[in-house]
C-alpha cells in the first residue's frame, strides 16, 4: 500500500482529523505530480495505478486530477490518456448524482479539480471512477476518498466555456448511461447528445441549407464534430465521418474528411486497425468561421 492510501486508512480516510491536512496535502501533492508524469509515457500506472482524490463537500463532490488546470480550456493541454481520465471524473461526479450541466472545474496548485454540485456520495463516485476509468487502454487508475480539507482550497471555480465542451459532452454521456472515456459507449450516445445540443440551441449555424454539395458536407461534419467536443484527445474513427449521409454523399463525405485533414482543419491519431481523427485545437477559428457562414479557409481544397 503507498503513503498516501496508508495514512489515509489508519487515520479513518474521509474523517481522518484537521491536524493531518498538512501531510495529506503534502502526501496528495506528490501523487498528483506523480500520475502527470505517468500520464506523458506510454503506460501510465504500470507500477501502481494512479490517484485521484474524492470529497465531500458543502456544495457537492470535489475530485482532483493528475492534469494540468488548462484541460479544462484546451484539449491538448496534456495527453489523450489524462482527456480519457477527465472524463471518466466527470463521469463518475455524474453517476453521483450530479446533474450533467451543473459540473464546475477549478484551479487547485495548477491541477483541474472538478465539482459536482448536489453529488455527495463519494465511496458512490469512488466506484463509478473504477467502472468508467476501465476501459482506457494503457491506464491504471484508482479514486482514493479523502477528507473536504484536503481539496478544499480549490479555486476558479467555473462552469466549462460552451454548450459543446468536451467536459459538458463527456457528463451528458454519462447522464444516457453511458461511458465517455470508451469510444465504443461515446458513438452510441452521440445521436442522442446532439439531439440534445439542437433541442438547446435551435436555429444555431444550417450548413444543411449550404448550396454547394462538399461544403456542406465539410461544414456538417466540422459541425457534428464540434457538437460531440471533439477537439484534441477526444477523437473519433474516421469512418464516423460519413455517418447521417446517405447515397452519393457517404463517398462524398469521406474525400472531404480527407481534404479536411490534408487542410489541417482535422488532425489524425493512428490507433489499432482503424484511423482516429479530432478537430484541430489551433485552427478552431477557421473551424468555426466555415460551420457558421461557410467561409472556406486559406488551403481547404473540397473535392
């Protein structure tokens, strides 16, 4: 057993007393730097699996996380294994009993600390990390419950920018049922989560009504990307791209998913067998400039 789960046993975990807060933190601190760094290689928790700290709050749960605040603004702040282990976290604040629109994340030392406002079962959450967290390739991971003074100092406080940010798609994934860190579980929920975005913002960007059949196309799936969050570790099959298409078009689609790509507009990830692609952090005004009005960026050759 490491220090960390050591004190923490011997000392009642959650109700462990005030006069430990110095070393729990000292203890948590160490973890969490530990689990950032595991995160950059490629297996992370071979050794011991990873930690992330739950608590129980005045206003909810609190979980923190081995990565770097700026998840919470841009994907590719860290790598896909620390997106994937965000996720799951929200999942589990969700499984909780957190409503998926009301997660917060904040600023603790540098480290993404999410919330969960009205979730207050952490040995609950604790479970549902284990069973959400399983299915990420080359990642171990545990959810260790600690007392609300060791993660309370947590600041920044906010709700995700967007109705289309990777954490809000991630909790409303698990809000369906659903596992956000598992592909497999993410595709079948898309359907429903974009339902959900159009339900909330109707008459938002109609690239259906674009006259020019691969612009169309390109602002749809830039669109149906841009919906489900996928946006730097949040990736789909490319093979995706062509789904809601029908006859002539599903060709169509996929040579403009591969004109996207040659543009730079979406970025590929080589995965077992197949070919994974997200959207593209650092172009994410062209992205939005052709969802919206169609405006063809510098170097975008549609078919």
């Amino acid at each position: 057993m490491d220090e960390l789960a050591a004190v923490l046993a011997e000392a009642g975990g959650a109700q462990a007393p005030p006069e430990l807060r110095a070393r729990l933190a000292a203890l948590l601190d160490a973890e969490l730097r530990r689990g950032d760094r595991e995160l950059r290689e490629t297996r992370s928790g071979r050794d011991a699996p990873l930690t992330v700290a739950l608590a129980a709050g005045a206003s909810g749960l609190r979980i923190a996380l081995p990565v770097p605040v700026q998840l919470r603004a841009d994907p590719e702040a860290a790598p896909e294994r620390a997106w994937l282990l965000t996720a799951a976290a929200a999942a589990a604040l969700v499984d909780a009993g957190a409503a998926a629109d009301t997660l917060l994340a904040g600023d603790r030392a540098g480290r993404l600390v999410l919330e969960g406002p009205g979730a207050r079962d952490a040995d609950l959450a604790a479970l549902a990390f284990d069973e959400q967290v399983a299915p990420v390739d080359r990642l171990r991971a545990r959810a260790l419950v600690v007392p609300a003074f060791v993660v309370e100092n947590a600041t920044d406080l906010r709700e995700p920018l967007g109705p289309a940010h990777p954490l809000r798609v991630a909790a409303r994934v698990a809000a369906l049922g659903g596992r956000p860190a598992d592909p497999l579980s993410l595709s079948e929920h898309e359907d429903a989560v974009l339902a959900a975005l159009d339900a909330s913002a109707p008459g938002v960007a109609r690239p259906h009504d674009d006259p020019d059949p691969a612009r169309r196309v390109a602002r749809r799936i830039l669109q149906r990307l841009d919906g489900m969050g996928k946006w730097g570790g949040f990736h789909t099959e490319f093979a995706h791209l062509a789904r809601g298409f029908a006859g002539n078009d599903r060709a169509l689609a996929e040579a403009v998913g591969e004109a996207l790509l040659d543009a730079g507009l979406l970025r590929e990830k080589p995965s077992v067998g197949q070919r994974h692609v997200f959207l593209n952090p650092r172009r994410a005004a062209d992205i939005h400039a052709l969802i919206e009005d169609g405006t063809t960026p510098p170097g975008l050759r549609l078919p």
